[in-house]
C-alpha cells in the first residue's frame, strides 16, 4: 500500500533544515525581541520569518492542507484542528534559549490527519540532531533507531519539566510544589532543557525517563508526540487517561508505571485550551 504522506514527512524534514540553518544564522546576530502574553513570553523575527518559510514552502507543494502555527495564531489565526492534513508548526521552539544563546533550540513540525497524528519532526538545530517519526514505523535520530528507557522504578528516573511562561504566584506555587514532591520521592534528579520538543525528545531518546509540563500549546508538543510514542514510549494527560492536544497539558513517558507515578504528584492548574473559542 502506498505511504500517502511520506513527501509530506520528507519536505517537513527538508524545510526544517533549512529553517535550522536560519535560526542558527540568528542566533550569531542581534535580534528583535518582542513580548506576547507577557515579560516573559517572547517572540522575535526569527520566530515569524522561519514560520511563513514553512508555510509558503508546504502551501506551494499541498496547497489543500492546512496550518496551526504559533506565531500564525498569535496573529489572531484560530487554532482548530480539523479532519483535514494539518502541519502543527513551532518554528522556533525554546524561544527564551535562543534569545540568550541557551545551546538547544528546536524546529517542531507535527502533522495530523483526520486529527491523528501521522508524523513529527523535530531538529534540534544548535546540537544538528535531526529527531523523526513517522506512526506504525518507528522513531530516529538523525537516523538512528531511538527506544525509550526500560526503567520502571521512580526512584531510579530523572523526570524532566519546565516553569513554562505563566508567573501568577499561584501557579508558581503549585509548579514547585508538584516538583519539590517529585524530587523527594526520591528521583535521581529533574532536569529540563528549555524546549518541550526537546524534552520529549530526551524521553524518545531514552535519557530521561518523562516529561511533564501545564501550559504548553499544540506546536511545542504535536511533532514530539508521534516520536516518544514511536520510540515504545506513552502520552498522557497530567490528571491520567490520554494526550488531549489541545489541553495545554502533557505526560510523555518511558512506560505507564512512571506516567502514573508522577501523575500522582502533580498539582494541576487551569491553562485555557488552545482550541477555546
Ligand atoms: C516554550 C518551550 C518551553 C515551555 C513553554 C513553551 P516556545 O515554547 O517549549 O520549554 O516551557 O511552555 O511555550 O514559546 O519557546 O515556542
């Protein structure tokens, strides 16, 4: 049977490469930084140059499919997923990381048809680690099989997550609480690199066993999606039960025994879902 979106999955992977090398450029020269929701949710030049890039370039090769981008829906484009193809765009993904120079700085592509994920790309631009997954056929970096970690002991994990953007102290409150519970149960440690494409990538990759984070958006985790559950790895909501992508919340994990885990310890807050009219 034919794979109906493999050009689709190779041009995603050609376009990221390219919008890497222009975020690299970048990130060698001043920039233009601007605020959206807050202080500190930044966006650039970069950010909105590198997203119309890849939306000119897969519009002119599938011109029936459709977008969410974030810099698309800041914009005021509404961020709804339909049946139709859709690419879920962040173009720069770990925006605070390349303002400062913080080496690690993704290009998240996903792509969902009839709302299922089909594959996601993710390249890593400043490490040139190019993850990929295509769904039913496995998951690689920079073509190399990835498997997640077969560890099922909590206390044997190191858990990933992120302050993400939000300051209300309340929320902070809850953020340190969910960790610090985390941290003492004991694990061997917590870590986050500042991409949420990134983390899920370390979790497809095997060196830490989850990811959890309230407060993402479709972009940062659509593409990382197919490629921590390709790499033998499960995607779960902060309260249990599965992914809700438009929920602003998410668990990736080696198994479901540390999904839940963790699940136990978090403290969930309101985010207001991406898809909210
Ligand atoms: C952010 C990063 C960050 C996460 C935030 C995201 P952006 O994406 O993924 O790690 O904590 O929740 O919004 O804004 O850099 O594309």
């Amino acid at each position: 049977m034919p794979d109906l979106w493999q050009e689709a999955m190779d041009h995603a992977v050609a376009i990221a490469r390219k919008a890497g090398e222009i975020v690299r450029d970048a990130v060698q020269n001043d920039m233009k930084i601007m605020c959206k929701s807050s202080s500190v949710d930044l966006v650039t030049k970069t950010d909105q140059k590198v997203e119309q890039l890849i939306i000119d370039s897969v519009k002119e090769k599938f011109p029936t499919h459709s977008f969410i981008g974030e810099e698309s829906v800041a914009a005021g484009q509404p961020c709804v997923l339909t049946d139709n193809p859709t690419w879920i765009i962040d173009p720069v993904d770990g925006t605070t990381n390349f303002v400062h120079g913080y080496p690690f700085v993704a290009i998240s592509i996903g792509f969902a048809v009839n709302k299922e994920l089909e594959f996601g790309v993710v390249y890593s631009c400043i490490e040139d680690k190019m993850y990929t997954a295509r769904k039913g056929k496995g998951a690689f970096c920079n073509g190399e099989p990835l498997q997640v970690s077969d560890q099922k002991e909590i206390n044997q994990s190191i858990i990933a997550t992120e302050f993400g953007s939000n300051r209300d102290p309340e929320v902070v409150n809850k953020i340190f609480s969910s960790m610090r519970k985390i941290l003492c149960l004991p694990v061997h440690g917590m870590r986050g690199v500042g991409t949420a494409a990134t983390n899920m990538c370390m979790v497809a990759s095997g060196c830490v066993e989850a990811y959890y984070e309230i407060g993402i958006h479709c972009w940062d985790v659509a593409a990382g999606a197919v490629i921590v559950s390709e790499a033998g790895g499960v995607l779960m909501d902060v309260e249990g039960g599965p992914l809700d992508l438009m929920s602003r919340r998410v668990v990736a994990a080696n198994n479901k025994t540390i999904a839940e885990r963790i699940i136990k310890e978090i403290e969930s807050f309101p985010a207001v879902r991406d898809d909210a009219p």
